[in-house]
C-alpha cells in the first residue's frame, strides 16, 4: 500500500508544541501560505533525513505555491535542497517516485 502525506507531514499534528511549534508562519488559508527559502530548506532536508530518498518525491503544491514563490522558484528551492545528494537520489525524488506511486510505468 502506498500512503502519500502532504506537506511534509503537517496534516498530522504538529508535534508536542502544537502549530505554533511549526517554524513556518500560520495564516487562515493554512500552514503552507506564507514561507521563505530559509524556513522550508531544513524542512526538506529533515524529511529526506527521515524517510530516505526512495520515499520522498517532489510536489509543487499548485497554485498555492503562488502565495510565496512561482513554480519555476519552488523547482529551483527544492533542486537547492537536494544538491547534496547524487544524481541517482535527485531522480528518485524527482521523477521515480511519482512513476511508482501513480503508477505511470503500467500501460492503462
């Protein structure tokens, strides 16, 4: 079974602060409204930390992404994120994992 969370988890509770633990401003559209490149690269590195590059892969979050950067920003924050890694891990998040989860690679 594959289990997709959002947002880095934060569909779940935020932990034992509760959202004002979550180091990205809250506003009424959600946690996600209003970031900056500074705040979300720990959060990226955390969650590829965590789970591993074979079960993280890359979402942009459109067109809510638009309240803080254009999508062309989100790819280049994310590519940011991930430079560390080798080429092969970069893939897997960018592309290999979205084939397997939605299953792009079965003829329909």
């Amino acid at each position: 079974m594959v289990v997709s969370q959002l947002h880095c988890g934060t569909l779940t509770p935020f932990g034992p602060g509760g959202p004002q633990s979550w180091p990205i401003p809250r506003r009424e559209g959600g946690v996600h409204s209003i970031w900056t490149e500074d705040q979300v690269l720990p959060l990226i590195g955390h969650a590829i930390d965590c789970f591993g590059a074979d079960r993280v892969l890359f979402g942009g979050d459109w067109p809510v992404i638009e309240l803080s950067a254009s999508y062309g920003q989100w790819v280049d924050i994310v590519g940011r994120a991930t430079q560390h890694l080798s080429h092969a891990d970069r893939r897997t998040i960018f592309r290999e994992n979205a084939i397997k989860t939605y299953r792009f690679d079965r003829p329909s």
